[in-house]
C-alpha cells in the first residue's frame, strides 16, 4: 500500500489495547473503539504465564509489571479437605523463558493502556454495524457516529458484536457453574499467610483458586466454580454482587486455610461462567475476531487474556509480513496458526483437569513464543505434538 494501512479495534480490554499496541509496534496507524463511557478498575486479579509475558515483554510493559506484581514459586495444587499436595510446578523463570506474574487486572489494563496513546482510543463507542465496500471498512456506532479502516479488529469480548455481524449469533452454553470472586487488603486475614505458590483447592464438584496480587503481599484474590440453580445461568456479568454467607457456606468443609482466606472477605462478586462451541471461522473479509471474541473459554486455565494477547501478536506479525497488501490472506494465516491451538485449550479448560495431578508436559502451553512460532505451521498443542 502506498499509505499506512488503518486498522480499527473494536473493544480496549486485554486483547483489543494488546492487539492496538503490537499492530502500531508493526507501523500501522490504529484507532481503538470502546462501549464503555470510561474505564473501571474491576476488582478481580490476573495471571500471566510466560507464553503471554513474552508478548507484554516485546511491547515494553514486563518492567512496569515485575515492579508491582506477585511471582509465584510454583503451580500449587492440594486437595481442598485435607491439604495434601496433588500437583506442583514450580515456574522459575528460566523454565520457559519469561516470568510467571499474579497481578490486579487493573495493573495490567493500566500498563496496557501506557504504551498506547490516549487520543486513538475513543469510550462510549457502541458498535451496531460493519459494511465493507472498495477495500474499506465503515463502523457505525450508536451514538450515530461513524469511522473508516482498511481493516476491522473485533477485540470485543464474550457478547462481540463484531462476531455477531461476521459470524452470526450464537447460544451460550450452560454447564450449570458460577465463579464467586474476591480482591481484599491481606490485612484482613490477621496475619495469615497463603504462602509463595498459586494455589488451586480442588473438591469433588468444585474449586477455588487463591493468591496474591501485588509483589508486598498486601492484597489477596480468590475466584471459584460451583454448581448454582439454573436460575443464574444465564448471567454473564462481572459486576453482579454475590453474597458472601452463601460463598462461605459452599466451603464450609474445605481445609481451614481456604476457610481462613473466605472469613477475611468482606465481599464478592458472582458471575455465571458460560461456554461458546469454537467458531467455523474467525473472519469475513477485512474483519476480524481476536481473544475471547473469537474462542471465549473458562477461566480454569489462566488462559483467555493470555491467548488473547497471544493472538495480537500473531495478527500483527501476518498483516506486517503482506504490508497490509493481502489483508484476508494475512487474517486466513493467522487463524490457520491460532485456531488449533485455541481449540485444545478451550477444550482442556472446560475440562477442568490442567495440571490438577500431574502429567503431560505443560512446555506445549507455556513455552509457546507468539514472536516467534512458524506462522505456516499450527501453534504450538498436544495434538500437533502427537501428530
């Protein structure tokens, strides 16, 4: 092309603001665009494995993020009534070539949005529709505005309706869980101590995932999955209040550790953890899907925003390689390279059972370099890997 080609993102969480920094790394001229009238520090903590550090590595924020962040010493997995250990991974950063990091979501939005200017991320931008004429995209939005790009990023998470307009609706599916959530002062436990690992407590119908979220261990995070009546399945918000005799309540015979951390709680929040088929394709001319816009999954795994930032590393990397010449070859490569590997760990993480007891080599998920990987060849999997 003899300009900069333009590329829209639709959505500025993880994916998209990932998505805006790569792509403008790469020498593309990008404008972001958010439903949100301004951005919430959402209280709920985030960890970074090293497939995706890798990425916020070459993007210049894994200093900002090592200075506030908590390193665990390893993957920690107990029985939730007696405490015995099930599983450990301890995750030196040497293992795989990037730190393992826990962090408040809002650190790393913050950091996110550090290395992307203000004025090419626009809030209150509602997308309702997509045309694409004459090699362009036009956006238009519900306040009756609209926008202009070579090319569409939809970044716009589980409801995307970028996925919607190129893909077509699709049902939710209910598997009959909701996750309680908490980030609270670790002075509230009374000087109790969760210890140096990640921890995940694993019961017969449920779990629960403890750490902390900053580098002085002075704030604690939890998130779980229970089985709740049908009633609450189809809710999909962060921001719905749970009620925290209730979550005490479902863990009332966990070990006296998950005990001690439930009774420092002040509040949570509640929300259903609903599940989407993987999609027959990720994009339709000059548009495309990215992170959970495009293979949304349950959090058992720590892996949605990091496949998401994943993706935008990819997707830069083909749209550079064709200089925005070839755009739908360069978006049919990407999913080409992406699509297996997001499959499995959908697949995996609905399952439930990522490293409860051991087994497998978890090198295939964490030793991934999006930077990197061949981009003709499937990303890295089990089944590739077996093939």
């Amino acid at each position: 092309m003899s300009r900069t080609m333009s590329i829209a993102v639709v959505g500025a969480g993880m994916g998209g603001m990932a998505a805006a920094a790569t792509l403008r790394q790469a020498g593309f001229e990008v404008q972001v665009y958010e439903q949100a009238a301004r951005f919430a520090r959402i209280g709920a903590g985030i960890q970074m494995m090293p497939n995706s550090m890798k990425v916020l590595r070459s993007i210049g924020i894994e200093g900002r993020l090592r200075e506030t962040a908590f390193m665990p010493y390893s993957h920690l997995n107990r029985d939730g009534y007696s405490g015995e250990v099930t599983h450990e991974l301890p995750m030196p950063e040497s293992l795989f070539g990037a730190p393992y990091l826990c962090m408040h979501r809002g650190d790393l939005h913050d950091a996110l949005c550090s290395v992307v200017p203000p004025e090419v991320v626009h809030l209150g931008r509602k997308l309702v529709g997509l045309d694409q004429t004459r090699g362009q995209v036009r956006l238009r939005f519900a306040d009756g505005s609209e926008a202009r790009a070579d090319a569409v990023v939809g970044a716009d998470g589980v409801h995307s309706v970028v996925r919607d307009i190129i893909v077509g609706p699709d049902a939710p599916i209910h598997r009959g869980r909701i996750a309680y959530r908490a980030v609270f002062p670790a002075a509230l436990m009374g000087g109790f101590d969760i210890g140096p690992s990640r921890t995940k407590w694993w019961g017969t119908d449920r779990h629960i995932v403890i750490y902390y979220t900053t580098a002085a261990r002075s704030e604690v995070y939890f998130v779980t999955s229970v089985p709740e009546p049908a009633e609450w399945l189809t809710r999909e918000s962060w921001s719905a209040k749970g009620d925290v005799k209730e979550l005490r309540a479902a863990y009332a015979d966990f070990h006296k550790d998950v005990r001690t951390v439930l009774a420092a709680c002040p509040d949570c929040h509640k929300w259903a953890i609903l599940e989407r088929e993987p999609l027959p394709r990720w994009s339709d001319g000059r548009v495309v899907l990215l992170g959970d816009a495009a293979h949304p999954m349950t959090p058992y795994m720590a892996q949605g925003a990091a496949t998401a930032i994943e993706d935008a590393a990819v997707l830069a990397r083909c749209l550079k390689e064709v200089a925005g010449e070839d755009v739908e070859g360069a978006f049919r490569r990407y999913e080409a390279h992406r699509k297996p590997r997001t499959t499995v760990v959908q697949a995996i993480s609905s399952a439930n059972t990522w490293l409860r007891d051991g087994g497998g080599d978890p090198g295939w998920l964490y030793g991934y370099d999006a930077l990197t990987a061949p981009l003709d060849e499937p990303a890295a999997h089990p089944r590739a890997q077996a093939a």
